[in-house]
C-alpha cells in the first residue's frame, strides 16, 4: 500500500538527501517524535498535522 506513495526512490539517509528535500528533514523529525518509530505508523492514518494532499 505505501509503496506507491513512497517509492524505494524516494527514500534516502538523511546524509545523501538531496539539497532540494532538505528542507523536510526536520519536518520528518519532529513528526516521528511525537508518534514513535517510523514503522510504527503502518497503521495509522491520517493526523492533524498531516499535510493536504
């Protein structure tokens, strides 16, 4: 299921992220600091801070 929202490609380590998607690294931080692991959201859906699709 996710796999078509996110790609093999589209995931990096944070040292080989591309300049462009910077910017969303901490974005990413701090929205696994709240919820936990970042397999831990396999089942969740959407939160109030999930952006508009």
């Amino acid at each position: 299921m996710s796999a078509s929202r996110c790609p093999a490609e589209a995931i990096y380590y944070d040292l080989e992220l591309p300049t462009e998607w910077k910017p969303y690294l901490a974005a990413n931080a701090d929205f696994f600091a709240d919820l936990g692991s970042q397999g831990g959201a396999a089942d969740l859906s959407r939160t109030d801070i999930d952006p508009d699709s």
